[in-house]
C-alpha cells in the first residue's frame, strides 16, 4: 500500500434505539462511495458483537485529495445529516496498515 493512502478508523457509538435507521443509511453511504468515487478503495464497517451500537469503520482513500473530495459528495452529505441525531460519539483516528490483504 502506499505511503500516500490515506487511511483513518471512525469509532462511533450509535443510540441503540435508532440502530437499523443508521445501519441503513451507512450501507447506502458506503455503496454510493464505493460505486461511484474512485478515490475511495474501501470502506469497512464492524459491530461490537455484544455491544451492536458500537461501531468501527476502517475507511482507505487513494490520497488526501480523494479524502477531501469525499467529505464533500451528495451521498456522505446526506449520511452525516441524516445520523446527525443518532449517532452519541465519533472519534477520527488516523492509522497506519501493519499488514492489509484482501482477494481481488
């Protein structure tokens, strides 16, 4: 992977009451990023396996300039509108691949 990627993991907690709602708006922010941006090459999202509101997204970007270029889309607009209420904590944390692979 190269040193200009840029790779970032969002650590969120979600009200637990509007869980589904988020989760539906996050599968459509994350296809519409990946269908449409070349710049973004992945967007992963996990769950605490008892703890389902606790949610961790490993995001890869081509370049700081594709991370910029993302944050302003209609499709991550419109998911961080739409979850502005649901979501109870968000931390951005700038990380570093110690080893990524994946099939192609």
């Amino acid at each position: 992977m190269s040193g200009k990627h840029v790779l970032r993991m969002a650590e969120l907690e979600v009200d637990p009451a509007q869980l589904d709602a988020y989760c539906a708006l996050l599968a459509e922010e994350i296809e519409a990023s990946i269908s449409l941006e070349a710049g973004v090459l992945s967007l992963n999202a996990v769950a605490f396996k008892d703890s389902p509101h606790r949610i961790r997204i490993l995001e890869v970007y081509e370049s700081r300039e594709a991370y910029e270029a993302h944050l302003q889309t209609p499709h991550f607009l419109k998911y961080k509108d739409g979850t502005m209420n649901m979501v109870t904590s968000l931390t951005l944390v700038d990380v570093e691949p110690v080893m990524m692979r994946s099939k192609p």
